[in-house]
C-alpha cells in the first residue's frame, strides 16, 4: 500500500491535508491517527512529526511524503523532490539583536548561533571560511539571545512577527523555502503510477485555483471584441439567446484579470456577468 507521510500538526500540516483533500484523497480529519487509510484513493497517511518525513520517505517507511524543503536540506535525506506546492512560504534566516550594528557575515565570526537547523548553517558558514559556535536547540530559538544563550539566531522566518517580539532584526537569508512533495527514489512500478495521478491532479489543482469561470450576454454586434478581450483556452463558448441580437460567452479568465476584464465587457455592452469559481481544469 502506498503510504503519504505529512506533518501531524501546525499549519503545514493543515494545508496538507486541505491539498490532499482538493485532489480527492479524503481523510477522516476528525479522527486523525498516526496511521489512517483514505477514503477514495488507494493510499495510507502517516502524521508524524516534520522532522521526521524526510527520514521516514528514505528509509521506504512513506514512499511520499509532504514536508518543508528546510527540512528535506536540513537532514540530507536521500529523498526525490518532486514538486513544489506552493504554500508553507518561509526562508531560513539569521538574525541578531536589534540595537546591535550589522557589517555582513564577518559579523558572526567566533559568535554563538543558536539553531535548529545545523547542517545547513554550517554548511553556510563553511562556503564563507568563517568559524561560528553552533548552539542547537529544538525549540524556542528566538528566546536564547535574551536569555544570554546566544549571540544570535538562525530559523524559520515566515511574517517575521516571531523576531520583532523578540527583539532581534533579519540580517541575512540563507534559505528560501516552501512545501515540497518528495518520494522515495526507488519507487515500485505501481507506486510510481499512484504518484504520476496524484502529480497530474495536484497542477490541475494548480491552475484551476488562479481561474474564474465567466459567463455573459453580449449583443450579437460586439461579440468580436469580447471575443479579443477574452482568449479562453481553445476559444470561448458562444451560444445564441432566444432574444434576436444577443449571444451568451462563456469564458475562462485568470484572477487576477478578472475585473480588468470585467469593465471592458462592460464597455461594450455585456449584462448579466456570472463569475464562478473553476474547482477543476483539466488541460
Ligand atoms: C517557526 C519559527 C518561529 C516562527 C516564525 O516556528 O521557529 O518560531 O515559525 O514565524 P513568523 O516569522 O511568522 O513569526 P514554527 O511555527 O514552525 O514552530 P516550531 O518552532 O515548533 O517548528
Ligand atoms: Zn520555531
């Protein structure tokens, strides 16, 4: 049985489990156990801690796996990334007190760094030939400066609201990151075509978010325009109405686009405008 390895808690694990669910791999949330079978989908999801997946999707424990690619770096884990997913945004980055003065990485020479990520600051400071004291800790990191613990911090930033309470400033980013899908490398044949059907609904999944579903009446005169303005995938659906001199268009439009669009329809006439969100394109 093909086995997903995911965060057990946070919002990484959150997002997950709605990406899951947008692919049709339905788990029973309400009664998440470290071990549950999807409903509609041939595969098992394994909740664990992050630190962990990569591990687990190496060793064949999971043969996939959802987990932050700072994680994937950090342990050096013999595991395939197969795709980014788009959320999880975050970058791993120093930081020191706030009143103190910044000149560069040469700054850190001979000061204490106080991490949960030491092999890829010390693979950082290596590439630099500066010699830095790690302090590895598994929590709580930002506290340590105060504490007198450390000199400095290197973590997770994501809103950066975690330094600023703290006192500290970014200094220098070493890592961006994001929620990566891995697999193990030696997949079996089978597997592997599990994984080719999860990868083909995750970027439907994908492109479909950015999209808006567009339909209209258009008078019949100024179909042309509305065509230009509106390049749909093929081309738009256009259908006649009852009422002599006006059509319906059915369209697809990016988000982003979307109203834009919407005030050069309107300029040439079209009434009645639904706008709908697209659950699923498939190219
Ligand atoms: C990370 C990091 C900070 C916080 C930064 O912790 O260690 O504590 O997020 O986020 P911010 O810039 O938005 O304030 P996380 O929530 O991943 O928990 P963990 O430390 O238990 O891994
Ligand atoms: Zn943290």
């Amino acid at each position: 049985m093909l086995r997903i390895a995911i965060q057990n808690k946070g919002r990484l694990g959150e997002e997950s489990v709605g990406l899951l669910s947008r692919v049709g791999i339905e788990i029973d949330t309400a009664k998440r156990k470290y071990l549950s079978k999807a409903i509609n989908f041939p595969i098992e999801i394994l909740n664990v801690r992050d630190d962990d997946i990569p591990g687990l999707v190496a060793e064949n424990s999971a043969q996939l796996g959802i987990v932050g690619l700072n994680e994937v770096e950090e342990k050096g884990a013999k595991v395939n990334i197969v795709r980014n997913l788009g959320f999880g945004a975050c970058r791993l980055s120093l930081a020191i007190p706030k009143r103190e003065e910044y000149t560069g990485p040469e700054y850190f020479r001979g000061k204490r760094i106080a991490t949960s990520y030491p092999r890829i600051l010390r693979r950082y400071f290596e590439g630099l030939g500066i010699d830095i004291i790690p302090v590895v800790i598994s929590g709580s990191v930002e506290i340590t400066p105060s504490a007198g613990m450390a000199d400095a911090i290197f973590d997770i930033v994501s809103s950066g609201g975690t330094l600023i309470s703290n006192g500290l400033k970014e200094v220098e980013t070493v890592m961006e990151s994001q929620a990566v899908l891995v697999a193990n490398p030696s997949l079996s044949e089978s597997d592997r075509e599990l994984l080719d059907e999860i990868e083909f609904r995750i970027e439907s999944d994908r492109i479909s978010r950015g999209m808006k579903y567009l339909l209209m009446n258009i008078p019949t005169e100024s179909l042309e325009k509305a065509i230009e303005i509106l390049p749909a995938m093929r081309s738009p659906t256009v259908l006649p109405l009852a009422t002599p001199g006006w059509h319906s268009l059915h369209s697809v439009v990016e988000s982003s686009q979307l109203w834009e669009k919407v005030r050069q329809l309107k300029a040439i006439g079209a009434e009645g405008i639904l706008v709908l969100s697209v659950d699923k394109i498939i190219l």
